[in-house]
C-alpha cells in the first residue's frame, strides 16, 4: 500500500477571503460559478502527488503538490450554500491510496 499521509492545513488564500479580515476564513465566494471559484493552500504535502480538495464529502477541485505545498483552484461546479463548511484535503501518489483527511 502507498498511503500517504495526511496533508496539515487547507487555508483560504487572503485574496479569496472576502470576510471582516483576509485570515478569518470567511467569503462571499461560492464556487458557483468559474466567476466565484475558490484558491486554497494545502501544506505539508508530498511533491508530485495529486492533492484533492473536498467540501464535505464532494470533490471541488485538485492539484499536482509543488515542494511541500498545493495551489489548489475549486472547479466552479458545485454551489456552495451559505454557512459554514468542512474543507479537507486528501493526497495519493500513481497506484496508491488516498490519504486520511487533513
């Protein structure tokens, strides 16, 4: 088996973050649309594994780890509604399974 393990962080990049600060982790952006996408960081990844990015249990978006971090653009597909919601990240290398939830 080839489990990675979980990446650490996802944080809401401070461009996309609409809310009182540019750390609270709060926006108006809802992944609607490509117009109201949604760009994350995840930390402590594996270089060149895939990262995913999920909003609860729906996949939102992905990326290929550059170093020990991902830039991770949400898809513009699945409409977030408003309140609070769980963002996780997984990673898995060619031929392995997903990691544990971030």
């Amino acid at each position: 088996d080839n489990e990675l393990p979980a990446p650490s962080t996802v944080d809401l990049i401070a461009a996309f973050d609409t809310g009182v600060n540019n750390s609270d982790e709060v926006t108006y952006l809802d992944n609607s649309s490509l117009a109201n996408r949604l760009q994350f960081v995840v930390t402590d990844v594996t270089s060149g594994a895939t990262v995913h990015l999920y909003a609860g249990a729906s996949l939102v978006g992905f990326a290929i780890a550059s170093g020990t971090t991902a830039t991770i653009t949400t898809d513009g597909l699945l409409d977030l509604s408003d309140g609070v919601h769980q963002i996780t990240a997984r990673q898995s290398i060619s031929g392995g399974s997903l990691s544990a939830p971030s």
